[in-house]
C-alpha cells in the first residue's frame, strides 16, 4: 500500500477513495460569517462536497478520532470564533459512516497546496 505524505499529514487510501475514482485532494475550510480556519478534510473523488466524513478531517486535533466517539448524533459542527452552525452530524446510511451534513452556504472551502 502506498502512502502520500503531505506535510505531516497522510493521505488515507482505502475502499472508499478507490470506490470514488481514487483521486484526493485537501481542503481547508473557513466559517462563511467571520472567515475563521474550522478543518482541513481530504476530499476523495470528483463531485460537490456535501458531508465530511469523520475519518477524513485531517486537523484540528480536536476534530480527530470523532468516529470512535460513542455518541456519534451529538453536537453540530461550530465555528469557534463567531459560534455559526455549519454541518449537523449524522451516519450516512448508504456506507453506514459517521458524518457531518454541511448546512449550505455554512463553509468556504480552498485547496491545500
């Protein structure tokens, strides 16, 4: 198994990113209201991003590991600067795979170079 490694980080390579074409891609995400830094996600394939998986937020520490939280319906994805709604967590029942619903026109997204 090959591994990419950006910055610290590893881009993940499993059944879901081949499932999707097996291109990724990183992305930071800001707060629409105060333009704060929320996560940076690795998005896995083409199309429009609509939920963020929990194994694919890459930073910040906070965020990591939410999917071996027991509680996975809990609290909402916030800013933590203006304390905005961004995404509502739930699982994703074609996968079965916790993830965040983004609330649109919640997040600016911008690739990680």
């Amino acid at each position: 198994m090959i591994k990419k490694f950006i910055k610290s980080k590893l881009i993940k390579r499993d059944k879901y990113r081949s499932s999707r074409g097996g291109d990724a891609r990183r992305l930071d995400m800001f707060c629409v209201q105060c333009q704060a830094f929320v996560l940076t996600y690795q998005k896995d394939g083409h199309g429009s991003l609509l939920r963020l998986y929990f194994d694919r937020i890459l930073a910040p520490t906070a965020l990591l590991n939410l999917e071996k939280q027991t509680d996975l319906t809990g609290k909402p994805l916030t800013c933590l600067q203006c304390g905005a709604i961004l995404a509502m967590p739930y699982i994703y029942e074609k996968e079965q795979r916790p993830a965040f619903r983004i609330i649109q026109a919640t997040i600016i997204k911008r690739l990680k170079k």
